[in-house]
C-alpha cells in the first residue's frame, strides 16, 4: 500500500516562502508523473504543478514564476517551493501520483494547509 504525507504547510505572510514536501512510502513503479493540487473551500480542486517521469515539469498559469516544483527519487520525496503572494494560494495543497500499470491509478495524500494572511 502506498501511502502520501504532505509536511510543511502553516501561516506564512503575503510574499513568505514555504516549501512542501511529499514523502511516499515505498518506491512507486511505472510513474506516469508525480503533481500537487490544491482546493480552496467552495472551489474545485485545481491542479499547481505536475512534473513527469523525465523532468519536465508544467505550471498552472497563476503560479508560474513563483512555484518551484522538483523531486528526489532517491528519497521517495517530491517538492514545492512556494513564493507566495495572493490570497488566493490559501488552500489545502495535495500531493498526487499518477501511475500506469494495467489500469491507471491515483494516489493522494492527506492534504496540508497554506494560509497566507496578514
């Protein structure tokens, strides 16, 4: 069973940086890519930031230029670098793996909260 831990989220001021971690239980075979999503209440979850197997990596729009997203196979772990800024960036960040084998398959971890106050 695989199982997602997202750390590092909290309450950090407009323009604070934060950085996210996701660390996963066991090797994951067959990663199609690994992405953090995040959902505000009210709104749908949205997708921030994908990277593939392979490293190339893809943005959402409203974060491109202050989000950072990297891995580190050798620790099972992948990252997000936030620069924040908008109060929109408040919400609760996902940690995703997306897997093909026979059947695609996703795993998600339990979430963490960002808040980005005065």
């Amino acid at each position: 069973q695989l199982q997602l831990v997202e750390s590092g989220g909290g309450l950090v001021q407009p323009g604070g940086s934060l950085r996210l971690s996701c660390a996963a239980s066991r090797t994951v075979a067959s990663i199609i890519s690994m992405g953090w999503y995040r959902q505000a209440p009210g709104k749908q979850r949205e997708l921030v930031a994908i990277i593939f197997n392979g490293g190339t990596t893809t943005y959402s729009d409203s974060v491109k230029g202050r989000f950072t997203t990297s891995r580190d196979i050798a620790k099972k772990t992948v990252l997000l670098e936030m620069k924040t800024r908008k109060p929109e960036d408040t919400a609760v960040y996902y940690c995703n793996v997306h897997q093909r084998t026979f059947f695609e398959t996703d795993y998600w971890g339990q979430g963490t909260q960002v808040t980005v106050s005065s």
